[in-house]
C-alpha cells in the first residue's frame, strides 16, 4: 500500500510540538508566514503549555504519538 505524504500543516504543528518539548525558542520557527507558521506556533504552544502543566518528556512523546495516529487513522 502507498503511503499518503503528510499533509505540511500537520508536519509543522508536529515539529513545533518537537521544538516545544526540547524547550527551544518560538523564534527558531522555520516558517515566515501563512498557515504553516500558525500551525508550528500552534504545536510549539500546547508542547509549553504541557510543561507547565507538569506533563514530563515522555508523556508529551506519548501524546505527539497519540496525535500522529489519530491523524494518520483519520
């Protein structure tokens, strides 16, 4: 079976959520503009707002794996 490339919003949101758990800066994002900068934003927010929730490392791993199935499944 051919595998669906992901669509690039999702990507980016993943890759902020990433960028959010290593404790990087929202500066670092690689997008200038558009939905793609939003949706990085996006993930690099709920990957901060986790921390500070008192989410460690490997529960926010877990929940990035939980949002990359429900995704991939949908």
């Amino acid at each position: 079976m051919k595998r669906q490339k992901r669509d690039q919003t999702e990507r980016a949101y993943m890759k902020g959520y990433k960028a959010g758990i290593d404790g990087r800066s929202r500066s670092l994002c690689p997008h200038e503009t558009g939905q793609t900068r939003q949706q990085w934003l996006n993930g690099w927010r709920e990957a901060r707002i986790d921390h500070w929730d008192g989410y460690n490392r490997t529960a926010q791993f877990q929940k990035l794996s939980n949002i990359h199935y429900s995704a991939a499944s949908g």
